[in-house]
C-alpha cells in the first residue's frame, strides 16, 4: 500500500479553524528556542520543537483529527526520524532531542520497559508499523514510503539542521547523571511550554500576550525595598538588636551585588530580619547578573502567607505570586501559574521539587523558568535528609550549567560539608557567623531555665496570672485545650 499523499497536513483543527502543520512545527520551534536561549541550549531545543510533531504528517493522525482514529502516537515519529536520520546523530545533544519528542505528550522515556532500539527503529512493513510505543498507542507510519515523503518534507522545510558544537553540548559529555537528568528535564520543559503556548495561541490570538513572561524590573523594585527598609530603619529604637539586622541586610545587599551567579548560603539567627534581607540579596543578585526571576522557597504554607503579603505589600501584587495548593486563582492570576511568567514566584519546597524531579511533561512545563533566576531557600535545614544529597546536588549544577544562582538561608545550619555524597557545598556569605551568633545571644537577654518537673494546670496558671502577655507552649492541642479552658474559668488577679 502506498502513502496516500493530501495537499495539506494539519497540526490542529479547532471551532471551524485549521494550522497547517509547518506553521506549528515553525512555531514551536521559535518558542522552544527562545527559552533555551537562558541556559546556551537554543539550538537544540528549537530543533526538538521543528520535528516534535512530525508524526502528525501521517494519514492515520490526520484521521484522528478528522475524529475518524484514535490510540495514535505522533511523537515517536520525529523521534525515529531524530535517532536514525538527523544530521545530528553523531552529535552528543541527539538523544536530548529524540527523548525529548518522544515524551512531550508522555514522560522522559527511561527505565525497565523502555528500549530506544525498539521504539526508535524504522518500521520495514505494515505489520512493525503497528508496533505499540510505551504509550500504548499504535505507530502513526503505515509505510516505509510514508516515512520517507516525511524525510523529503523535513528536509525541502529546513527542519533538521546541523547543530554546532558549544560549551553545553560540549559538557554533556562530561556531566553526571543527574545533571544529564536536569538538562533533559529542561529541553523537555522547553519543547512543552512552547507547544501548549503555541497551540494555545492558535486557539486564542490574545493568549500569547496574557500569558508571556513579565519582565524583572530590579532597579523599581530595589527602589521600593530599600524605602521600605528605610522606613521601618527610622522608626525603630537604637537597640542591639536592630543593628544586627542593620548588618545582615547590609551584607546580603553587598554580597548580592558583588557576587557572580552560583550556590550559596546565608546563617543569620531567628529575628535578625531575613526576610528582607533574602529579597535584598536576590534583587540585586538578579540585577547584576541580569537574571529574570526570583523564586523564594519555603516549607510551610503558614510561612508562605506571612511572606507573601510582606512582599506583595513592598513591590506589588502585580509583581509577587503566590504558587501553592490554596492559591485561589482569578482569570488574570492563572497564566502565572501556568507558566511561573510573573517576576517573583513564591512557592513550597514540595512543588518546587515535585516540578524540578518528575518525569511527566505536563510538571515539567515551568522548569525552564528557573533557569536564569535566582532561587531562595528559606529555612533551608528542613529539606528531608533521604532527598537531601540529590537535591543539593540538582541545585548545584543549576547554577553551574543553568545560569542561575541558587541561596540556602537558616538559621540552624546543616554540616553539608560531612555528607559524602554531596558534589558542593554552598558558599557561606556572611563573613563572620560564629560572632554573630555571640552578638545575637547577648542582646537577646533571655534567660533559659529548664525545670524537669511537669507543672500542673494550676501551677502554670499561676506562673500566667499576673503577666499582660505571656506564651506557653505545650505538646498536644488537647493539652492546650485543656490549660485554656483552666485559665478561661479561673478568676484573674492583677499584682
């Protein structure tokens, strides 16, 4: 049986509407490129987006369109045609490209059951070109002459070009494993978003400008810090306490400023003000090293309200968003959250993770934004011990290979140096902790008694009775309960 051969090959039809395949094929392209463009893999990730969906030129995918087919995968066919027929084949940035395809309706192939040989061969008869992928859905090629029209296609379009050598093609000869693991997460993140955000925009014009990515304005917005710094600076008393945080926030403005992107830390004790201070370092951080996000990671959904507001209080509403699972969304909001496109992105530590570590495409989509930004980990000591050399490591060829640079702030800091199976540890910023950590202890003034001796409700109500305000913290709620229903009940006395 021969290919049946149309006049034109569809990559969507949507409300009476048609996109010819080479106008997506070229868009993707351009798209997938340009947020490569951040971390040197242009070339390769527009590559990917040119023969993504290949696949799509097949009369048993045009059926699908036309509703007539189903259970057909497109995207092993630009995968075939990448691992067997490219320019590129010799070339170390291939298998990014070929897995890439292949996974971008999917997740990154890999792993018990999945062999490239298989799944990357070209079919010899109508019988192996039904052969089901991992996705269980049937080969879109019918025949090796439906293959080879596609070939003459990708090359009369200009769709496969030789890819030159740079300095990451280059280096992913020479990465570990899980660098190769973040960089083919980035071109997959790449060749996604750029796929959604074209077909979208074919969808809807108006999409493309709701949705692409809000610039980070750092001079504006260290105006309106450093303001409200000032502010709170002149209305304080002239105690101890405030200088050390007069001195933090100074050193994590000059560190900021005068350090090249990479992988560090900041130790300051409770109190000592690091949450301006971390904005202070990663504004002016990203404006020396030109960087287009801020993303500021926390543990706790409690801690993100508290820091959300702060910061959308200082620079805007506009300018902050809040990613986690109570973020209530509104027509305007939701693109932020498709695309992580607004300039500071407060999240949790496990969506940040569960976005940096999954295999499947649709996670994957925002990862490439954290490339060319600077990332905050606040309360970086809660970071789970089972995981934690594998991120740390992950983090560390962020800002190695990705352009970004990536803080770790406590105030509990973690020994990282005595884990074996850490590449780096991050660089400590400020210069002399140990006699911060001295000056902090004595202008506290607290006093800690520990009394071994488990007090009654009685006893702790009579320790409260006579003080304007007083904290007392027990180990369960239903203690709580019960000691506040005591001190509700019992008559109170002023000394």
């Amino acid at each position: 049986m021969g290919a049946v051969v149309r006049k034109d090959y569809w990559a969507h039809l949507y409300d009476g509407k048609k996109e010819k395949l080479i106008t997506h094929l070229e868009n993707v392209g351009e798209l997938a490129g340009c947020y490569a463009d951040a971390f040197g893999c242009k070339d390769i990730a527009e590559q990917a987006g040119r023969l993504h969906d290949i696949g799509k030129m097949t009369e048993k995918f045009q059926l699908v369109l036309e509703k007539k087919e189903s259970h057909i995968d497109h995207s092993v066919v630009g995968s075939i045609y990448a691992e067997n027929d490219s320019k590129n084949i010799e070339n170390a940035a291939n298998s990014l490209i070929s897995d890439a395809i292949f996974a971008h309706h999917t997740s990154i192939p890999g792993g018990i059951g999945f062999d490239p040989e298989e799944e990357y061969h070209i079919p010899e008869n109508d019988e192996e070109c039904s052969f089901a992928t991992q996705k269980g859905k049937s080969n879109a090629l019918s025949t090796v002459e439906e293959y080879e029209k596609i070939v003459e296609f990708i090359i009369s379009n200009n769709l496969d070009r030789l890819i030159e050598a740079n300095s990451m093609v280059d280096s992913v000869l020479t990465m570990g494993s899980i660098a190769k693991m973040l960089l083919q997460r980035m071109i997959l993140s790449c060749l996604v978003d750029a796929d959604w955000t074209a077909t979208a925009r074919f969808e809807d014009p108006l999409y493309y400008d709701k949705s692409r990515d809000i610039s980070l304005d750092a001079d504006i917005l260290l105006n309106k810090l450093d303001t409200y710094h000032g502010e709170i600076v002149n209305h304080s008393e002239k105690t101890e306490i405030n200088s050390l945080r007069n001195i933090v926030y100074k050193t994590a403005s000059d560190m900021g400023r005068s350090l090249k992107t990479g992988f560090y830390s900041m130790t300051a004790p409770t109190g000592t003000g690091k949450t301006l201070a971390l904005l202070k370092f990663a504004l002016e951080n990203a404006k020396k090293n030109q960087l287009s996000k801020i993303f500021i990671v926390l543990p706790y959904l409690s801690i993100i309200e508290q820091n959300s507001m702060v910061y959308k209080n200082i620079l805007g509403d506009d300018v902050v968003f809040e990613d986690d699972s109570q973020t209530e969304l509104n027509e305007y909001t939701k693109y932020f959250q498709d695309r992580w496109s607004c300039p500071i992105i407060i999240t949790t530590s496990v969506n940040f993770f569960e976005m940096m570590f999954k295999a499947k495409a649709a996670k994957l989509r925002r990862l490439h934004q954290i490339s060319n930004a600077c990332v905050v980990f606040d309360e970086s000591q809660t970071l789970p011990l089972q995981l934690t050399d594998s991120s740390i490591n992950a983090l560390y060829y962020l800002s190695k290979y990705f352009g970004s640079t990536v803080l770790f702030s406590t105030a509990t800091p973690v020994p990282y140096v005595y884990r074996s199976g850490i590449t780096s540890v991050p660089f400590e910023i400020m210069s002399d902790t140990k006699n911060l950590y001295e000056k902090y202890h004595k202008a506290k003034n607290t006093e800690v008694i520990f009394n071994g001796n488990e007090l009654t409700y009685e006893e702790i109500y009579e320790c409260l009775k006579n003080e304007k305000q007083a904290l007392w913290v027990l180990n369960t709620k239903k203690k709580a309960l019960k000691l506040f229903d005591y001190i509700k009940d019992s008559p109170r006395e002023r000394a």
